[in-house]
C-alpha cells in the first residue's frame, strides 16, 4: 500500500531510518566530533597563549626593577639623524643600509609645542617629559596655571627610587635674559628659558635663576634632597662669588653647603671620577668637570673631561650596586650641547655630538639587555636650527641633488671655540690670521673669498655688536655649511615633530605619534610614581624665597658663562 509504504520508509519521527540516512547522520556526528574538537583545541590554544604571554611579560620583566633610562637629544630633529648616518657612512666607507643605533630602535613620533606657542623652548618641553603637562615657554616645572609641578624624579625619588642626572651642559643649565622672564605671581617667582636639568630637580624661585637652581638640585628646597647622583658641568654656581671661577651674585658655598648634608664633591676635572669604584661608591655623589658647560665632543681634552658615554656608564654602575635597598632607579641623560651646536649652526661640530650620543645609546642599550625590567627612551625637547641635508646656493641655477659630507670631515674646532680668539685677536694681523690659520687648518676652508675674509673681521671687530660671540660662531658655521651643501633657517627652535626612540620593557607601548606629555606619563605609569602628590606638597608649601640666605653682595663672580636662548651679550 502506497501510504504502508511510506509509513515503512525513513522516518526519525517513527524511529525507522534508512541506510542513506543513516550514513547521512554518522556524517553529521563526525562534523559534531570535528567541530567540538576544533573549538576545545581553540580554547586549549587560546588559554596556552594567554598563558604563554603573561609568562612571557613575566620572564621579560624576570623580577627585573622597572628602571628607567630618559635619554634627552636636545635640539636634534629628524634631519639631524639623516646628516649622521650619511656622515658616518661616508667616513666610515660602509654600505647605504648601515643603521645607526638610534635606527634600529625607532618607534614613532613626539609632538613638541608648548601650550602657548607652537615652537617650544627648552623649559616647556622638558617640563612636558618631568612633569607630564603642557606649560608655558619659560615656564620651569610649573603649570600653564603658574603653580608647580611635581616631576618624576621627585616622585621616584619619594617613592624609594634612586635618582640621577647626567649631562654635558651645566647641570644648572639656565640663563637670565630679560627677553624670556615670565612672572610667576602665584609663587613670586621669576621664570627663564631654562633648558633640561633644571626642569627635573628644581624649581626656581628668584631672577638669579641658576644660583637658585644649584641650591635647590643640592636639596635645599621645599622637598629636601631628590638627586642622588649628578655629573655635567656648571661648577661656577656652586662656588662663592669671593672664589676664582665662581658666577654667582652672591656669596654662598653650595659646595660646602652640599658637604654639609652628606654629598661626595668633586670639580673641575675627573680625578675622583677616574678613582671611583662603583661597588663602594657613597651617594649622593656630585662631580662637574667645568665651569661652565662641559666642552664639545671636537674640542673635548679626554685627559680633562669623560665623555658622555663615559660617565651615563659609571652612572649607571653606581645606580645598578647601590639599588639593592631600592625599587630601582630613573636616570636622566642629556646630550645637551647638540642643541647648542645647532644654535650655532655648526653643521661639523653638531654632527660629531650627535655621533657620541649614538656611542651612549648603544652602550646603554647594552645595559638594557643585562637587566630585565628596565626601558630606554630617546626623545628631544625640540629640533633646532632647522636643518635641511641639501641646500640650493644659486636661485638661478637648477639644485644640485647631493651633499659634500667630507667639507666637514676635516674641521679640526667648534666655531665657538674660534670666534672668542678671532675678537681677542690683534685687529693689525687679523686677516692673515684667519686666511693663514683658521679657514684652513681649523675649519678646512682653502677657497675662501675675499668677501668671506672680510666679513669675519668685519664682525670680529665691531665695538658695539650684539651677540657678537653667537652671530660670529654662526657666520663661520654658515661657511661650513655652504660647502657641505646644508641649510638652516633659524638659530632657533623649530616645531617640527622629533623621532621617538625606546628599547627593552613594554619599549611597543610607545609606538605611534605621541604628544611629548605622554612621554612623562608613560614614565609615571611604568615606575608607578605619584606625581600629583609631589605636586600637593609643593603647591601647599612652595620653595621659600632664598633671600635670606644671600650675602648682601649682588656682584657675580667673575667667571662668563656662555648663553644660546638670549639677546644678551
């Protein structure tokens, strides 16, 4: 019967099931198997991951300190790598490929004004790194608002970290032009363009800036001492203006106050710092090696003065066997005098800065890698000069594509090292001074122009010339210049964006185009600092007025100090 029969043919619904369908659903109970193994393996898989990175992150960190190492290229902009690495290739005759070891650990991009302009000075973009706020150009670790800011050496400090400060500038790095005074009414201070190491331990509190800031660095300010290690230069305003190569206006001995409340003192030369032993090193440790700002690479005496690499190794020697007690260290490194090669337009003596600070990073990177935990950042406050690597010298003519790096292989000083001599010189013998001695056998010059000739000495021997050692150390470093195929715009800032460079620990976080202030955060957030409670304490108890302190005496000590941000002679 037609409907027995289909009674009789597969049905689920009445249990009878055919051979096709059968085979059909032992099919389908296979894809179940296959589809419900695949998803177990894929949790399995997912778990094991999950699993392996946080042990991976762990293994990285492998109890490591969250250490952090602030490398500050001041003034060095994208065009300023690119000038060294055809520099170093050239002189070096290696491939086109050869990387620098700031190539090989770029991560992105820093964005540099300030809150009130978009060209940044020194101050603002420092306090954007130690305090993780946009401010004021000539505004010194304070706030837009005026108040003070808490800084991520003095949290880390607070918080049971070492702390130290190495730079080739004068560890007070200031200056006291008129130009850039802001008042800051809130706290009656006065605030100057004051470049990086000041920005991280200090806070200053009268017109005489750096006097002020040497005290404070020392720990004679509201928050007592922060820096357990400093070397740079800048001896001058730890000394009496009673003292030969002092530069204060006033009569006090941060030397010996310095003595008094524990610190190991050193100066003007690197005896101590040669003696040193790392592993019995006393901190807090103090050992400037000039008194002014410490000299450029190409002119540097090595029996006088450590390089940059030399002493970010012994400090961080020191820092690494002294940190036993502590949760580890922030140490800020600064290669400060490539910004003031560049304020100079000085193409020869910026690009030999910018290769001894390539010398640090490798050395430092090295560190990195023997101790898990700790990250490396390389950044800049500012580009400088306004570089361009090529330059177009006849308007009339179609540019040449190309650059002379070896005009600047064989300059022999920093035209600010020259330009003093050039003033001081006889004004009778001049001329053959320079055609005889410095155009060729110090800046490599042999066709110079008789119009070339005269403008030096015009400039060399003016009575009444503004600036008249940074325009002269200009105008020799816009000869060298020309004759390399470079190009400046400005002895200035400028605000094009600077590379971001990081290595070792969570160093990926900082990949991308960052507002400088994110650098300070990311640095709070590693070190797990609390700056905003240093930043409480100082705005409840601002640093004192140090008047009381001073000697009546308002004569500054008689050595000269060299400024790059002023219209001051």
């Amino acid at each position: 019967m037609p409907d027995h029969e289909e009674a009789t043919a597969s049905d689920p619904l009445l249990g009878r099931i055919d051979e096709q369908d059968r085979a059909a659903a032992t099919r389908q109970r296979r894809r179940k198997v296959i589809l419900a193994t695949f998803a177990s393996a894929v949790v399995l898989l997912s778990a094991f991951t999950v699993a392996g990175i946080l042990f991976t992150k762990k293994a990285s960190n492998n109890g490591g300190k969250p250490n952090v190492i602030l490398m500050i290229s001041d003034g060095f902009g994208p065009a300023s790598e690119t000038l060294a690495r055809n520099y170093y290739q050239y002189t070096h005759d290696v491939p086109a490929g050869t990387q620098l070891p700031l190539d090989t650990i770029l991560v992105g991009a820093s964005r540099t004004r300030s809150s009130d302009s978009f060209v940044t000075d020194s101050a603002a973009g420092a306090t954007a790194f130690a305090c993780g706020i946009k401010t004021l150009n000539g505004a010194i670790a304070v706030s837009p608002g005026l108040k003070p800011c808490g800084t991520v050496l003095e949290a880390a400090k607070e918080q049971g970290f070492l702390t130290g400060m190495v730079v080739t500038s004068r560890i007070t790095h200031g200056k006291r032009s008129d130009a850039h005074l802001i008042t800051i009414e809130t706290l009656g201070l006065r605030q100057a363009n004051l470049a990086t190491p000041a920005c991280f331990a200090s806070h200053a509190n009268s017109r005489v800036l750096e006097d002020d800031i040497a005290l404070h660095e020392i720990g004679n300010y509201t928050l007592g001492r922060r820096v357990d290690l400093m070397f740079g230069g800048g001896s001058c305003f730890f000394k009496p203006n009673s003292e030969a190569g002092s530069c204060r206006s006033d009569n006090i001995d941060a030397y010996a106050m310095a003595k008094d409340i524990g610190w190991h003192v050193a100066s003007d030369d690197r005896t101590l710092f040669d003696a040193l032993d790392p592993a019995s090193v006393s901190l807090p440790l103090l050992n400037l090696f000039s008194g002014d700002h410490m000299a450029y690479e190409i002119d540097r005496d090595e029996k006088s003065e450590p390089s940059l690499k030399e002493m970010a190794l012994k400090a961080l020697d020191i820092l690494t066997l002294s940190e036993k007690k502590s949760k580890g260290f922030f140490l800020m490194i600064e290669g400060s005098r490539i910004d003031m090669a560049a304020h100079n337009n000085d193409p020869a003596t910026h690009v030999r800065e910018i290769l001894a600070y390539q010398q640090t990073i490798e050395a430092v990177k090295k560190f990195v890698d023997e101790n898990p935990g700790t990250i490396m950042i390389s950044v800049s406050d500012h580009e400088t000069g306004g570089l361009s690597v090529g330059r177009q010298l006849d308007p009339n003519q179609y540019p040449v594509y190309n650059w002379n790096p070896d005009a600047l292989t064989r300059v022999q000083r920093s035209t600010e090292s020259i330009a003093p001599l050039l003033i001081a010189h006889d004004h009778r013998t001049l001329r053959d001074y320079i055609a005889k001695t410095v155009f060729p056998t110090w800046l490599d010059i042999h066709n110079a122009t008789t119009a070339e000739i005269a403008s030096v000495v015009d400039l060399a021997t003016a009575t009444d010339s503004d600036r008249q050692i940074e325009r002269l150390s200009a105008l020799l470093g816009e000869l060298s210049s020309r004759r390399a195929g470079l190009g400046w715009a400005t002895q200035g800032h400028s605000a094009v964006d600077v590379n971001l460079y990081a290595y070792g620990h969570n160093a990926d976080q900082l990949r991308g185009n960052h507002e400088n202030t994110e650098i300070g955060d990311f640095i709070i957030r590693h070190m797990g600092l609390d700056v905003g409670a240093i930043t409480t304490k100082l705005t409840r108890d601002p640093p004192n007025d140090l008047a009381a302190l001073k000697a009546p005496s308002t004569r500054r000590g008689d050595f000269q100090v060299k400024h790059y941000h002023s219209h001051s002679k």
